[in-house]
C-alpha cells in the first residue's frame, strides 16, 4: 500500500491490527477548530464490510468525524487532530501519510447532490483521470460499472453525455456515489446523503447502501433517528462530541442503555 | 350606534390601507422608470459616441488607408504602422501578464490561507490599479527605456502595459475564481486530486468565462493606452522591424493628429479602426471562450 511509510507498515504488523477484521479504529481521538473541541475523545471500532450509522444532532461532531477520516478537515485553517485515528492500523493522521492517496481510499459523498461542471460521463471519469487512466475503452468500462452499481445506468446510458446538471438531485447523488465507486475505494462515507432528497429519492439511496456493503465498508452519517432505524445495522450515537452508545438498530432502540439516546430515538430533542 | 361607528372605523382602515398600496404601487413604478432611464442614458451615450466617431471617421476607411504607411506625418496615407504597432504592444502585454495574472490569483485563492500575505497582495493590486497610467508611462520610461536599455520600443511599450493591466487581471481572476463553489473543491479533493489536478480539473475550467471577462478589460484598457506608451514605445511612424523599434500605436497616432491639428479627417479614421478593432477581439474572446464552455459542458 503505497500510502503507508516502512515504519508504519512495520507497527501495523507489531499491534496485529492488521490482522484483525477491524476497518477504522478510533482511540481517544479528538479533534479541535482553533480552541473549540469538537471530538472529545472518541473510542470507535469500525469492522470491514459493515455499515456504521452515526446518528446525532448537528454539532455532535459526526460530520467532523467523517472528515477525519479522508482528512478532509485538511482544508478548514486552524484545525488539530489528537489521539489515533488509523485504517487497517495505519494512523490517518500519521507522518509520511499520502494524503491524496488516503483520500482516494476513503470515498465521500456529499450532504448536498453536486454534480460538477461538466457531463455525466466526465463526472464519473473525474477521478479515474486524475488518477491517470486515459484508455477511452477502458474509462468507459469504469464509467459503466460505477453507474451501474450506483443504480443510475439505466436512467442515464442514453445521454451519459449530457451536462450533469440535466438529471435530478436524486440522480445527482446517485451520480455522487458513482464518481466514488469509480476510484475503487475501501471505505464510503456518506455525510447526510438524503437530506436534500425527496422520499422516494431517499428510499433509493438507503437501499443502495446495503448493496455497498457487500464491497466496501461503509459510514453513514445522518441526523434523523428514522432514517438510522430503517437502514438498520450497526449505530452509533454521537452528542456533543461525544459517543453515547453504540450497537445494534434493534437495541437502540428498544433498550437504550443510556437516557440521553433514549430521548433523541423518541424524539424528546434534536 | 356602536355598530355604526365600528363600520366606520373600519372603513377608514380599509382606505389607508388602500392608499399605502396604491403608493407602494406608484413607487415601484418610479424606481422601475429611474431604473430603465439610467439603463437607456448608458446605452444611448455609447451608441451615440460610437454612431458619432464611426460617421466622422468611417468614409476614410479604404484598403489603402488601412495598408498603406503613413505620408506628411500622416497627412496623407494609411495607418499600417500604427496598427501593427498596437497589435505587438498590446498583445505582447497581455501575453505576458495574463499568465502573471491569472497564476497569481491562483496562488493567492488556492495554495495560501486568508493571512496578511493575500491581504497585502491585495491593497497593493487595489492601490496599482488607481495609478494613473501617465505615472506607469514615467515608470517605464525611466525602468525600461533608459535603466534597462531598451529604448524607445515596443518591448517597452509592452512591458510598461503589461505592469498596468497586471493588477485588474489579478483581481477579477480573483473574483472569478473566488465564485467557484466550494463543492466543487471539496468533490476533487475527496477523490484523491492534488491541488493542481483541482485547480484544472474544476476550478479553472469554472472560473475561465470571469477571467476572459477580465483579461478583455485588460485588452481594452491596454489597446486604448496613450499616455503609457507615448513614452516607452515612442511615436515612430515607420514600420517596425524588430521588438527592439519605435512604434506608434493607434491612439497615439490619433492624439498627435488631432493634437497638432493635422488631419482631423484621419485622426476619425484612425479611432474607427481602434473601435472596431476593439470590437473584433471582445467578439472573438468571447467565442473561444464559449466554444471551450460548450465543450466542457
């Protein structure tokens, strides 16, 4: 893996964490816009094709969690990140890391459905491109996949290259997932991903993330309790920058351990 | 008698309700008349200099006056000189500032932070920007033209514009690039690109119909230039042979005509071709510019 460094590579070996089926694992990690704690130590294990579900109001800190995670907070001045944070053993915030290439591992999709400037095509091959595929057959052999196990190929085959702009905010983030896919990540991240969607767009989506976790391990940040329980799996509950609790669907919400989860599932806050 | 008083009350309510409608409504329609009024003042001004210039100077525009050299200091003959002249001043200027500009705006958006040194950078293009062009026309004359050695030349000349226009093209690239949004960027760089694959993967291509806006500014304001050139590019009315010669640029030509009271007939031909010249190049801009848009599109 051309992103991690010889030590690191060697202290992967050493903790075995390598070995073990843990994706993400987050020790005491905190993270700081200038003086503000966002993160307040966060402890967190994510394994290899599961779907994660943070849940929580805004300013929890699951979108900061998220953007650790590609190192997307990179780019907002002032930021600090402490404790570890590592992918397959490797801390994200480590030396010597490879920041583009961590980035390409670790897909992102947007709360927002934007769809850049230019076709439906030239979207999905945005990031093949840049990562120096020219081959116009073989672009379009990723271009197909990506769209087709994003779920939008057959609604787009015929115009893939028409602007983006044309196709819908449902399809717009359909077409979001499909310019990941298109890179061949390990981990997707989904930052709110139907919050601009209507229902049925919604129903698509969350559909589609257990497609996505046959291949990909897969972290979906949302804010609305309804939305973690249709989608089920594994949850974890993020306040104030803080994990409350974390388990199945079925557990959190029907036994909650805590009080403060029990009143966000019911709707008492957030 | 209560009942009576109430519907009278009411009735008044009803008709100072009425009257602030209908004055919101007479408003409107003032501002909408100021509006359209300062919009037509603006247009018709325009039209009118323009319709004026090209009805005094466009007879005198033949294949000869446009090929041939100039004869009694312009007396008699054509303008050739004068409109290869500014074509090499003010294309060599753009050449070299556009790619200054532009990469300066880049680096002041994308590679730093807000801190004092984009700030800085700013107030001073802000600052260069409000020089009045004579004072770059000084500037060049005693940096390029006598420090540097160049002479009286179009290299000069070129330069010296070049350092005029360099600050409006920083700034509207600036702007342009600015406008990008932030999506955009945030997309790239979650797929793994560098900045540079960001900035012309999405950001360049987004921002390219700002910047072209601002490099014809910088066209514009290059092409008209008198008082900046008559001092670093000289007046020389013979055909220029190498970047190193005298040039007399269109505006130049038309302000010695007119100025020393020559030929007023020829100084409105020369300043119809600088118009239409103008218009030619803002014209041809804009299309490359938008068949390039189609083409990402």
């Amino acid at each position: 893996m051309r992103w991690r460094s010889a030590p690191q590579r060697e202290m992967a070996q050493v903790t075995g964490e390598s070995m073990t089926d843990i994706k993400i694992l987050a020790q005491d990690f905190k993270f700081y816009y200038g003086e503000h704690c966002a993160l307040k130590g966060i402890n967190l294990e994510i394994r290899r094709n599961q779907l994660l579900t943070i849940m929580g109001p805004s300013g929890s800190g699951k979108t900061t969690f998220l953007r650790a995670l590609n190192r997307l907070n990179d780019l907002v001045p002032g930021t600090r990140a402490e404790g570890r944070l590592a992918i397959d053993g490797v801390d994200v915030y480590g030396r010597g890391v490879d920041v583009a290439d961590l980035r390409r591992r670790v897909g992102m999709v947007f709360a927002l459905p934007v769809a850049l400037p230019m076709s439906i095509f030239d979207n999905v091959a945005y990031g093949p491109r840049k990562r120096g595929i020219r081959d116009r057959r073989k672009l379009a052999g990723i271009v197909e996949k990506a769209l087709r196990d994003a779920i939008l190929w057959d609604e787009v085959k015929d115009r893939l290259h028409d602007h983006a702009g044309t196709l819908s905010g449902g399809q717009q983030q359909r077409l979001s997932i499909a310019r990941v896919l298109a890179v061949e990540p390990e981990i997707i991240l989904l930052d709110e991903p139907t919050s601009g969607l209507d229902p049925l767009s919604t129903l698509k989506i969350e559909g589609l993330l257990w497609e996505l976790v046959k291949s990909y391990t897969v972290v979906l940040v949302t804010h609305n309790p309804l939305q973690s329980a249709r989608v089920g799996g594994e949850i974890a509950f993020f306040l104030m920058g803080e994990l409350v609790e974390r388990g199945p669907a079925s557990d959190i919400f029907t036994h909650p351990r805590d009080k403060r989860t029990e009143d966000y599932v019911s709707g008492k806050f957030g | 008698m209560n009942l009576v008083k109430e519907e009278e009350a009411r009735k008044i309510d009803r008709y100072i309700e009425n009257a602030k409608k209908v004055n919101q409504h007479v408003i409107n329609a003032r501002v909408t008349a100021a509006f359209a009024g300062a919009t037509a003042l603006t247009v018709g001004l325009l039209i009118f200099i323009i319709v004026y210039i090209l009805s005094r100077g466009f007879h005198m525009v033949t294949p000869a006056f446009l090929l041939e050299t100039p004869r009694q200091m312009g007396r008699a003959g054509g303008i050739y000189p004068a409109i290869v002249g500014t074509i090499l001043v003010t294309g060599i200027a753009v050449v070299i500032a556009a790619p200054v500009g532009v990469a300066t705006a880049i680096y002041l958006t994308e590679y730093t932070r807000e801190s004092w040194l984009p700030r800085i950078v700013r107030f001073g293009t802000e600052n260069l920007a409000g020089i009045p062009s004579i004072i770059f026309g000084l500037f060049g004359f005693l940096f390029f033209v006598i420090y540097l050695d160049l002479g009286w030349s179009i290299l000069s000349g070129a330069l010296t514009l070049s350092a005029m226009i360099l600050p409006t093209i920083v700034r509207t690239s600036e702007e342009a690039i600015k406008a990008v949004p932030n999506a955009y960027r945030e997309i790239s760089y979650a797929l793994g690109s560098t900045r540079w694959q960001t900035v012309t993967g999405v950001i360049l291509p987004t921002a390219l119909p700002g910047i072209v806006t601002g490099v014809v500014l910088a066209i514009g304001r290059s092409i008209g230039e008198t008082a900046a050139v008559i001092f670093t590019a000289g007046a020389s009315l013979r055909l220029p042979e190498s970047l190193l010669d005298p040039v007399r640029t269109l505006p130049v030509h038309f302000y010695i005509l007119a100025r020393e009271g020559i030929s007023m007939d020829n100084a409105y031909g020369t300043a119809a071709v600088l118009i239409v010249l103008i218009l030619i190049i803002n014209i041809a801009a804009y299309s490359i510019m938008n068949r390039f848009v189609a083409k990402s599109r």
